[in-house]
C-alpha cells in the first residue's frame, strides 16, 4: 500500500478562521456592552474612583453627592483638585522652609535670648517683641545671612558694635526701646534699606558714620530728642520717606534740598517757626505734614496747588484732643503714648492716601 498524500485548501482555511476570529470579535463586544450597562461594572467603577480619590488626598464632599459617587466629569474634578492640592501642598513646604529661617520670640517672661539661638547661624530673619530683653548678645556677628531684625517694644538699651558684622541686614527695626546712642558701626551695614528708631525717647544724635548708608529708603527717628535733622540722614541719598515728628526741631536744615528722592516727610509735634524755601526745590516731595500752631512763616510755593506736594498742617491736633490723653484714669508710660499716637498717626496718612487726594488741612 502506497502513501496517501492530502492536499489542503489554504485558502479556504483562513476564510473559515477568519469568520471564527470576526465571529469572536462580535460576542466580546457584545459582552463588553453588557458589562458596561450592567450595576456591577458601574460599582467596580465607582469604588475605582473612590480608592483614587483616598491616595491622592481628596475629600470626600468633593467626590460624594448625597452619599452617593458623583461620576459625571468626576476625572476632571479629580484632576482640578489634584492640582490644587498639590499647590496648597508646595506652599505649605514653602512657608515651612522659609519658617526654619526665622525666629520669633516673644513675652515678658523673657529676660534674654536662649542658649539654643547662637547655634542656629543659618537665620535670615529675628523678630523679637514685648519682652524684657535688655541686652543684644555679641555672638550677633555670626549671623551672616540675616536680612531682618526687628526687635521693638522690648528693653534694649544698646546695640553691640558687632552689628556692623551683618553686611546682609537690609531692615533693622529698634523702635521704643530705651536706646541713648548708636554704634558708628551700623554705618558698615551698607545694605540696610530701612531703618526705625523711633520711641527710644532719648536719642539726641546719630553717628556721621551712617552717611554710608546709601541704600536707605526709609527712616523713622520720631518720638525722640533730635534738635536738628542728623548731618548722616541728609547723606543718605536713596532716602524717600523720614519720619523725625515728636522731637525738638525748631529749624530745618537749609540744604534739605540735597534729599532729591525724598517724597515724604513728616515734622508734626516739634518747635518749628518756619519752613524753608529749600522744601520747594525738592523734586519728588508728595506729602509734608507739620503742626502748624508754632508756624510764622513758610513758603507760598508750598501751598500752591501747582505743585505736586501735598501740605498737611494739624493746626487743632488730633494727638493733642484724643481721649487717650484727657481719660484720668489711663496712666501710661511715656512710650505708650508715643506708640499710641505713632499708631494714630500713621492710620490717618493711610486713610487720607487711600482717598486718593490728599487734602490741604490748614485752619
């Protein structure tokens, strides 16, 4: 017997699988139809989107409606939410780096700064406040990287020489503490920007070394014992804005005109007869304020409404009638009431520059 060849039609095979195969196609679809239309696949993509919303974070009242998932555009909602958790979360980590480079301390019961500080070099920022510290420690010097020190209302009576050491300070902040003098040193701080010693009640001068302070902007002396404007201040050339009221001017400087950025100036409550004419050469000067009881005689050009300054001149002062003052009762310190009335005042400059116009008040 001799062997028997078969002979197949491949052709005709792929055909019969190609029918299986589409035939296949169809009932997978047809059960994936199902499947989607049925309560469990509706259930699976729900806890689906449940588990999700639980990683990453998401609250249920933003997936949850009446107790039940709300599935509609629920993705884009996840999505919307997702990313503003993630920004919440980036500014939380922000602020929390930016808090390991400040320190706070505040309350009576502190009498001086704790041993931990000296460690902790890396601090950009002290804000200390409403203690009775009295004395700054040296060691201040190794804080290279600070930018902001801010230690008002306290009992500082001196501040250490070692200050000029902080090339990086850009804000000291000094204000009603009980300072007499200040270190020609400071003036080694040439980046400082902003400068505030007032309420110290008893500075009378301030060193000429602080004419090298070329980036001062800002400057507040008031509520102190100058008899003049100090010879530094008139060298900071950045100036813009000096505060020297509550003191005892009782004339201004005639090269006050050498400030050609100042734009404010306040003098009210000190002992001034006159104005200038050299305050009209002041190209940027916007707002002076002065108590004007004592004043004989000032230029016209300050009340010309050509100008761009705007003149304020508290002849019945507000500081001098307020009920702070006439309540028997209230006996504050000296630096309560300057601090009261500093408040006072500044509060209404505020509220006459967010009318728009400043008014001329004469009377």
């Amino acid at each position: 017997m001799g062997h028997q060849v078969i002979i197949f039609d491949f052709s005709a095979i792929r055909g019969m699988w190609e029918i299986r195969v589409k035939k296949h196609k169809e009932q997978q679809k047809k059960e994936q139809e199902r499947l989607t239309k049925s309560s469990l696949e509706k259930i699976k993509q729900e806890w689906d989107i449940m588990l999700d919303c639980r990683r990453k974070g998401i609250p249920q009242a933003v997936y949850l409606k009446n107790g039940f998932i709300e599935t509609n555009n629920i993705l884009d909602k996840i999505e919307q939410n997702s990313l503003l958790f993630k920004k919440i979360a980036l500014l939380n980590e922000t602020e929390k780096e930016r808090n390991r480079f400040i320190f706070q301390l505040s309350g009576e019961n502190w009498t001086e700064f704790p041993d931990s500080l000296k460690e902790q070099t890396h601090l950009k920022e002290w804000h200390v406040n409403n203690t009775k510290i009295a004395t700054i420690p040296a060691y201040i010097a190794l804080f290279q990287e600070l930018r902001i020190l801010q230690l008002s209302s306290n009992q500082i009576t001196d501040l250490p020489v070692e200050i000029g050491c902080l090339k990086n300070l850009k804000e000291l902040n000094v204000s009603f503490n009980h300072l007499k003098t200040v270190p020609p040193e400071l003036g080694n701080c040439e980046n400082l920007e902003k400068v505030d010693l007032s309420g110290n009640l008893e500075l009378i001068e301030l060193p000429f070394e602080l004419s090298n302070l070329k980036q001062v902007t800002y400057v507040d002396v008031s509520a102190n014992k100058f008899p003049s404007i100090p010879i530094c201040v008139l060298r900071m050339s950045s100036l813009q804005w000096l505060d020297i009221s509550s003191n005892n001017l009782k004339d201004l400087p005639q090269d006050i005109d050498r400030l050609e950025e100042l734009q404010t100036l306040l003098l009210q409550k000190n002992k001034l007869t006159y104005l200038p004419q050299s305050l009209v050469n002041l190209p940027k000067l916007s707002l002076l304020v002065v108590s004007g009881d004592d004043l004989v005689q000032m230029p016209t050009a300050i009340c010309d409404s050509t100008t761009g300054l705007k003149f304020i001149s508290l002849k019945d002062n507000p500081l001098e009638t307020t009920s702070f003052q006439e309540t028997e009762e209230i006996t504050e310190s000296d630096h309560d009431r300057e601090l009261f009335e500093k408040e006072f005042m500044k509060a209404y400059i505020t509220d006459l520059r967010e009318r728009g116009d400043l008014p001329m008040l004469a009377g």
